[in-house]
C-alpha cells in the first residue's frame, strides 16, 4: 500500500508552519533561495516546499524532509 494510506494527515496550517520554519532556519526566504537558486518571492508563496526542493531545504536547514512533506516521504517512524 501507498506510504499516504498510513502517515497521520496534519493540517495545511500544519504544513505551512513548518514551511515557516524551514525558511527561518536558513535565515530567512532570500537566504533560501539563494542557496536554490530560485527568487525569494518564490519561496515566500510557498505553502508546502516544492518536490523537487525538500531534500535541498532539508539539507540546508535541518528540518526533515518527513516534516516538510509527510505526503511525498511519510512519517519518520514509517520510514525505518
């Protein structure tokens, strides 16, 4: 079965918090999009951290990529 058939849903509020706090962890949005090579405008419109920037954002940052996109990368635990 699909990893989205078991990892617990957080809200989009949820999401949007830790997008927040991924941004704030590498200095702010220019800082981040800087270092991937996107416009900050674009980072700061983010809801959810693109795809095809998590791993990025989560090397940057330290924020897990099963925290930025429990959808694409399920939870920790479910990740073992």
């Amino acid at each position: 079965m699909p990893v989205s058939k078991f990892y617990r849903v957080k809200t989009m509020q949820d999401l949007k918090a830790i997008t927040t706090k991924a941004i704030e962890q590498a200095g702010g949005g220019a800082m981040l999009a800087r270092e991937l090579g996107v416009t900050r405008q674009a980072v700061y419109q983010w809801k959810l951290v693109p795809p095809q920037h998590v791993l990025d954002v989560e090397r940057i940052t330290g924020v897990s990529r099963h925290q930025l996109r429990p959808d694409l990368f399920g939870t920790p635990e479910l990740a073992r």
